[in-house]
C-alpha cells in the first residue's frame, strides 16, 4: 500500500508544519498540498515541522483537490457527520481505528485528507471522496485542532506500509482510474433510466461511498462496467 497525505486550503502554515511533522512521527512521507499558504523556510510550517523540515515539507507537491480523487483511494477527515443513514453526503463515517482496519491488506494507493481549520470540507468536496473518517469526541466539543487530528489519524494508521501490507493475501484492489470509470457508468446509468434528476447526486454519493468500502478488485470492476454498458446498449435499443 502506498499511504499519501493531503492538507487541503489550510489557513496557517503551522498547521501544514504541524502534520508534517505527525508524519514523520509515524514513517509516511508523501505530502500533497491543496491550495497551500506561503511556506516560508524561515516561517512557522518548518519552524513547527521539526525534523520533517528536513524531507517531507520541502518535497511536498502542489496539486488539485481533482487531481487526488482521480488518482487515489481518497479519504476525508471530518469532525461534522450525520448519523442519519438517509443523507449520504457525511454518512457512513468509520473511526481512524475502523479505517485502518479496513485498510488492512488492501493493495491500493490512499490518500488521507485533512481540510480546512474553521469550516472542513465543503459538501461538494465530501460528495467526491470514497470515504469519510470522523475522531469520536465529546460531543459537547467535538472539533479538534487540525495538528491534534492528524496525529490521532495518523496514529492508528502507522502500520499501513509498504512493507506490512506486501503479503500473499492483499487484496488486489482495482486501480483507480478503472474505479472513476465505474462511477462515470453508474452516472450514465441513472440518467439512461430516467432516474429522477433531482435524486441522481444523492444516488452517486450511496455508490461511490458502497465501493468506498467495497474496495473492489480489477476483476469485479471490469465485470461491471461490462453490464453498465450491456444495459446501456439494451436501453439505447
């Protein structure tokens, strides 16, 4: 497995210093940056990174929020969830201990993500992920600083290394992009049958978040999307 964590549109620069740091504490290395603030090297991120000034902040890439969700099993950090099972939008969440269960033995790339200080992640941005990990907190004050979450999170995934998933027994997850194809079929589907416009997103985020869970294999994905298209062909008929 390969594990990459993303720091979307953060606010301070300590706080980017600050998960950079809770991943060296915890072997990862791959950080990617969504719409970052300035990192000065003579600023707090690398004043707050301590020795993860050294690799891991100065490496770390520049991308889109687009560009992870394509390429990797993506998942969103959020201390807001509805435990309601009728809105999919922030539900079904799992704990970072239930994450890196589900983890466990799964031959993919991954990319955990950490959002914004004040407001998380936006709607939109949740309706694009595979899943969704929420830290139980008291619910008189369930919002955690940024750097504290990243550290719990973090924590309980320290042992989801290359070294430790390598065995005969992984499972052989579908590549990514095999997977969006899937979704954009699913997509295609809902508007072939007629399903109602108004539900459609609602019915994309239940299946995103089923084969968030799934992790499905390059087999099962090719399988389906082989009956999305016998079906389309058949409606087009």
């Amino acid at each position: 497995m390969s594990l990459t964590v993303a720091v979307v549109d953060a606010e301070t620069p300590g706080n980017v210093g600050t998960i950079a740091r809770a991943m060296k504490n915890f072997g990862l290395s791959e950080l990617k940056l969504v719409d970052p603030p300035e990192l000065d090297p003579d600023g707090e991120a690398y004043g707050f990174a301590g020795q993860a000034r050294e690799d891991i902040l100065p490496n770390a890439d520049v991308v889109t929020f687009e560009a992870l969700t394509e390429q990797y099993h993506t998942v969103a950090t959020t201390a807001i969830t509805n435990e309601d099972a009728a809105k999919h939008v922030r539900y079904p969440f799992v704990t970072p201990a239930e994450l890196a269960d589900e983890l466990t033995g799964v031959d993919s790339d991954v990319c955990v993500m950490f959002g914004r200080e004040r407001v998380g992640f936006t709607n939109d941005e949740l309706a694009m992920v595979d899943q969704i990990c929420s830290i139980p907190a008291s619910a008189a004050y369930p919002v955690l600083n940024l750097g504290q979450a990243a550290t719990i999170v973090l924590y309980e995934l320290r042992n989801l290394s290359v070294e430790r998933t390598q065995h005969p027994d992984a499972i052989d997850r579908a590549n990514q992009s095999a997977i969006e194809g899937l979704h954009g079929q699913f997509g295609d589907f809902l508007e072939a049958t007629d399903h109602p416009e108004e539900k459609r997103a609602k019915a994309q985020r239940l299946w995103r978040r089923l084969l968030g869970r799934a992790h499905p294999t390059g087999r099962e994905v090719r399988t389906l999307r082989g009956l999305f298209r016998r079906a389309d062909q058949k409606i087009e008929d």
